[in-house]
C-alpha cells in the first residue's frame, strides 16, 4: 500500500520483535472491516446486536481491570526528565524502549499483525497529520476506523518521501495491570502501549497522539492540540460563531457539542452544530484568526446519563455502526442499556463483566460509569457542515470549565488573553470514572490538559501566552463556566444540558461587545437579567447566587492555586505569577 521506506522499515522492525503468524495492512474497504467484524464475532471480541434495532452495531466488553485510562501507568518519555514536568510521569527513553520491546516481544505469536495507516483531521488538511498503529486486537482496528480517517487514501496523500509520521505500537499482552505502560516518546514521534484493551490507552490516535504527541509538536510548530470540543452556534440571521470549550474527561464536552437549543431558541431559528466532541487542533490562520479542526472522525462517548432528554442527538448517532464498550446486554432483544438510558433496565440481562443481570432487582450497575460508545460522527443529527472542511473553522470564544460544588459560577470572562490563560491555568475540577482512581475529589486540571500534556506544564502555559502574541487583538476572547454548582441538598442548581446555550448566548454577546457585564475580582460576569430564562424553570435566587464572587472562598482559592504553581519552579511565566498577585489584590479590596 506504500512505498516509504520509512514505513515500511519500521513497520518491519516491529514484525520482526513482536513476530506475528501474518500482517493484514488495513486499507479502509467496508468489505475488509466486515471480515474483521466476523472474526471478532466468532472469537468473541465483539456481540452482534440486534441487526433491526441496531444495524451494524456490537458490543465489546474489556477485562475488568482494564475500564478506564490508567493516569499512573502513563509515561512521556523525554531524554529529560525535566522536560515533561512536574505533572508527567516520566521513564528515561532507552530504558523504557528497552522494557517495552521486552514486554511486546513475541507477543503476538499465533496472532495477526494489523496494521493501520490512519490521518488526524481531513486527509487533504494542510493541518493533519499521519500515524501508523499496529495492533494485535481487531476492536482497536474496528474502533480506529470509527475514529479516525484509516486506509490507502491517507498513505496515498501522504507519499512516498515524509518521515513526518507517528509509529504507534499497542501490544495487548495479557493485559496484566502490574505491566501496563502507555509510554510516549516526543521526540521521537512514537507511542508504545502495552497490556492494555481500554480505548484511551490503545486507540492511540485519540490521547496519545492527538494530545500528547501534538501537544509537543504545536509547542515547536506555533499551533495548538487541546482537549476541547467544537460547536456552532447558528443565529436566526443564519450567521455561524464558532466555540471551542475545555472540559475535564467526562465534565461535558460531548453533551455540549451535541446541545439541542431550548424551544424558545429553537423558535427564534437558533440551531448548534456540531464539529468536535473532545479535541482540537488550533492556528492561526491566513485572516489572522485562530481556525480549529476535530482531527477525529467519530466519537468516543460516555454512555451512562446518555438519554432522550439529556443528549438525543447522540442517542440518535448511536443506533447504527457502533460499537459499545462494557454496557449492559439485554438478552431478550439483543440491545444495550446503561443507566440513565431509560426506566426500562433489562429484567433477563447480562452487565458489563459479563454476569447475568436483573437490571429490575440488582444494586449493582449495569453498565460500568465508564462505559463508552465510538460511533460515526457523520450519523449526528446536528454535524456541522465544516465537520470535514480542510481549512477548519475559526474561533471567537474559548471556554473553559470544570465540576465544582461550589465557588466557581455559572459563567465569567477573563479580562484578557492573558488573565484567560490565568484562568484556564487555575481550572479545578471533580475527578469522574474516566480515569482510574478516586472519583469526587478537586483537583487542579489547567486546561483539561492534566493527563494530556506531552511536556513541561510551564512551557505549555508561555506556549499559550505566546499564541496570544502570534494572534493579537484577533484573538478569541476567553470564559470560564460551571454547569455543576450544588445547593445545600446536594442538588443542581443549573439545569444545565440544552439549557447551556442560554450562557453560550451571553458569551457570544460578549464577543461582540453588545452586552454590558459587572466587573468582579475574578473577571466579568453576567447581570441576571441578560442570562435569557425565557421559559426556564429556574429561581430568581438561585440564579443570582450562582452569578455572585465569593471573596472569601476565593482567597482560599487563590492560596491553593499559589501551592499549585509552586510545582512549576522557575518554569511558571512571570506573566501568571502577575496574574496570581493581582487577582489577589482584587480580592483583598
Ligand atoms: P470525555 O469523553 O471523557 O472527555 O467526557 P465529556 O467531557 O465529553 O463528558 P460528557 O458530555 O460525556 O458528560 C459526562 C457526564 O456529565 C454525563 O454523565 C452527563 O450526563 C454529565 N453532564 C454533561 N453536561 C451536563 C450539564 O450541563 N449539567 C449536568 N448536571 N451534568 C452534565
Ligand atoms: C477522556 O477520558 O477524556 C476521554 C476518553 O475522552 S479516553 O479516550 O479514554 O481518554
Ligand atoms: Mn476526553
């Protein structure tokens, strides 16, 4: 399928160490990944759902120690320690090769070698970019092809010369946790991912490459690769405003890209499309703003609390050519459930480890709270039409948000670029089952980037004042937001969902200097009465107190982002540091 030399060495380096029966290059033919979907029928990898119902749908369900990303198995392997930061877990690169081809060697005797040329944003973007994954395990070739654009196209467009390419190895192993390593090598463009089937550690397009990797890359080639959803938010004049938002794993993102506008919007001819759900590649383009493609061409959804009401139009994206990750089976009909799907668990079910399931009497859940779906991006209802366009869509706002009980509102914006790189800096949020470990607990996740940044936090954070520079007044303008905020009862105070264009509204009016907003310490917020609540069942009072500073708990705020900067050392930008005192000084008046 090529004739890189590149390539085509490489990809016999890793033949030869993991020394598969045979090598099945993945062209992207329907008829091909057909045949793959069989053969993971028969070898039980994935469960025909009921054709009907869900035609080209399956299930798949992972080794139950193997659901979520695994934070501390999760290496950035740079020649210095120093180079990955405060916040990375870091191996030494020799070493670690050395370990890895260890682990891998041999390992796929008697196996199938796939091998998956694969590009991150529209093939012919100037701003994709290449990758080769070879896998041992058909979900992850079934699941890539969901994901990504995969096949003879991309290697066709690519050439014969480049050595501008991502090697991507994933070895499953024996999916032994004690040997789990997803180890990224920066500078040298390569990912190896061993013993483990759970999506954000083996689809290594998705976190590895399209954050990590990118991440690094856009350092060094003045671009931007984030944890962000795309949307557009359609007016009634028919003007399009692109949004891009930051939001932890599982604080959002997808619900947001996909929001269905409240009836009274609806009415006026408000529509949102949607573009990405998770990441974003973003420069500044040939009109000086800053453009922004979703390098991926499918979606890889939470499904518990996925319903009708919360999000129909990814209930209604994945009803077809989908494939399910450790949801609950319904055996009467072969369909799926999760919670929060509906009141109609199945009574004769099987759940997410596989046991026979009463979801009618059983306490335990049926679907794990990590349970995912991957599913085509063009089967969404609201796909923006500029989802495939090379030249991407450009940027007015940035938004970033988190899960907090308490302190942060509803909505705010920063002053200016550099109080809004401040302020994402500053994010904090509930941790949730996407990542294993302790759910609930606050931690500081600067940017939703936590988990994602191939290299020194510090860096990151001049990288982001430097783009402001690079884009000037041009630049978008930058918010923070809280869906999450809970009265004394534990209890939403926000509606949130569909209800969120309502604050997407006040944003966009931000942008164009036609709303007025009160100046607090912490930046702008919203007067009560320019949030539209036109049909919203929302009290006056909690509203307000959700639009309110509090000084107080912000000064503890600030003692905490003060101990959390002291991480980065000489690393941090005096430019945050300035942030940091003055935002105090505000709170202290
Ligand atoms: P990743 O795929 O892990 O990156 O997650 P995500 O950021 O796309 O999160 P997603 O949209 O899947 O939402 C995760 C959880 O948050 C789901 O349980 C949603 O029901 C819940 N959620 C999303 N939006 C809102 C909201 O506006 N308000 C409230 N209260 N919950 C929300
Ligand atoms: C996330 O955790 O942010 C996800 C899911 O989008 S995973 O691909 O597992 O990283
Ligand atoms: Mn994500």
């Amino acid at each position: 399928m090529t004739k890189n030399e590149t390539m085509l060495n490489w990809v016999g380096q890793m033949r030869e160490l993991v020394q598969p029966d045979q090598v099945v290059w993945i062209d992207g033919s329907e008829e091909q990944l057909e045949a793959l979907r069989a053969k993971a029928c028969k070898d039980g990898d994935l469960i025909k759902l009921n054709q009907e119902k869900l035609p080209g749908c399956y299930l798949h369900r992972t080794a139950l120690n193997d659901v979520a990303r695994v934070e501390a198995r999760t290496f950035i392997c740079t020649k210095k320690e120093e180079d990955a930061g405060p916040t990375n877990h870091w191996k030494e690169p020799a070493e670690t090769y050395q370990m890895l081809y260890d682990i891998a060697r041999d390992s796929y005797k008697g196996k199938t070698m796939y091998v998956i040329p694969y590009s991150m944003g529209p093939v012919t973007s100037p701003y994709a970019k290449v990758g080769i994954e070879v896998t041992d395990s058909i979900y992850v070739v079934l699941n890539m092809a969901i994901m990504t654009r995969v096949g003879k196209e991309v290697l066709a467009h690519f050439g014969d010369t480049s050595n501008d390419w991502v090697r991507g190895l994933h070895a499953s192993c024996d999916i032994d946790e004690e040997k789990r390593y997803i180890c990224h090598f920066p500078e040298d463009n390569t990912i190896i991912s061993v013993n483990s089937g759970y999506g954000g550690n083996v689809l290594l397009g998705k976190k590895c490459f399209a954050l990590r990797i990118a991440s690094f890359q856009g350092k060094h080639e003045q671009w931007m690769a984030e944890h962000m959803l795309i949307l557009g938010v359609e007016n009634p004049k028919g003007e399009v405003k692109y949004i891009t938002a930051a939001f932890p794993s599982a604080c959002g993102k997808t619900n947001l890209a996909m929001l269905i506008p409240p009836e009274g919007y609806r009415r006026k001819g408000y529509k949102v499309w949607t573009v990405g759900d998770d990441i974003s590649w973003m420069r500044k383009g040939p009109d000086g703003r800053l453009w922004a493609i979703n390098p991926e061409k499918g979606f890889f959804g939470v499904a518990p609390g996925t319903n009708q009401k919360s999000n129909p139009n990814a209930l209604a994206t994945v009803q077809k050519g989908t494939i399910y990750t450790n949801v609950a089976l319904n055996l009467d009909n072969d369909t799926v459930w999760w919670e929060g799907l509906d009141k109609n668990p199945p009574k004769n079910g099987v759940d997410w480890m596989g046991r026979s399931w009463d979801g009618t009497t059983a306490e335990e859940k049926g679907a794990h709270p990590n349970s995912r779906f991957t599913a085509p991006a063009e089967n969404c209802p609201c796909i923006s039409k500029e989802f495939s366009s090379p030249a991407g869509v450009p940027i007015s706002a940035i938004i970033f948000g988190g899960r907090r009980q308490k302190t942060t509102p509803l909505v705010y914006q920063s002053r200016d670029w550099n109080h809004g790189v401040f302020v994402g800096s500053i994010m904090a949020s509930e941790t949730t089952a996407a990542a294993t470990g302790q759910v609930g607990v606050v931690r500081r996740d600067p940017m939703a980037m936590l988990p994602f940044c191939g290299y020194h936090m510090g860096d990151y954070f001049a990288h982001w004042i430097e783009m402001g520079e690079i884009l000037g007044d041009k630049a978008p303008k930058i918010f923070n937001v809280n869906w999450f905020r809970q009265d004394e009862n534990g209890k939403f105070m926000w509606p949130g969902f569909g209800d969120n264009l309502r604050v997407l509204d006040w944003i966009l009016e931000r942008c164009e200097n036609s709303v007025d907003a009160r100046e607090t310490p912490i930046g702008y917020l919203p007067y009560a009465k320019d949030i539209n609540t036109e049909g919203l069942d929302i009290e006056q009072e909690n509203l307000e107190k959700i639009l309110t500073v509090d000084c107080d708990e912000w000064l503890g705020e600030a003692a905490a982002i003060e101990e959390f900067y002291q991480k980065f050392g000489n690393k941090l930008p005096n430019e945050l540091k300035k942030q940091l005192a003055e935002l105090k000084e505000r709170l202290s008046k």
